[in-house]
C-alpha cells in the first residue's frame, strides 16, 4: 500500500508537525508568539488540506 491510502496516519503527522512548530516557539523561543500561532495554525490547515487532495477517502 502506497501513501495514497495512508489518510489517518499522514493527518497524524501533520497534527505532530504542528505541535513541534508551537513547542519551538512558546518553549524554544525560536519565534514570537503571534508567529507562533499563525505558523502553527498554517501548517495544520495547509498539511490537513494537502492530505485531503493527495490521498483517496477511506473505504467504508
């Protein structure tokens, strides 16, 4: 089985991406925290989305 039907693990990822992006800001300090939030946000809307298009729906 290729990425194409890997959905669920692939939005998992993207939630882990996010949450490693906000751990770096508020606790790094690697960025503002508005920058923080917006990146965060951004890479679980933009990661969610692109999973979404790229990757077929489960089988019901």
């Amino acid at each position: 089985m290729g990425l194409k039907h890997k959905r669920r693990e692939l939005h998992g990822v993207v939630g882990g991406l996010g949450v490693v992006v906000a751990l770096a800001g508020f606790v790094g300090g690697w960025m503002s925290v508005t920058t923080t939030i917006v990146v965060t946000f951004g890479v679980w809307i933009i990661g969610a989305t692109l999973v979404n298009l790229l990757t077929e729906p489960p089988e019901r």
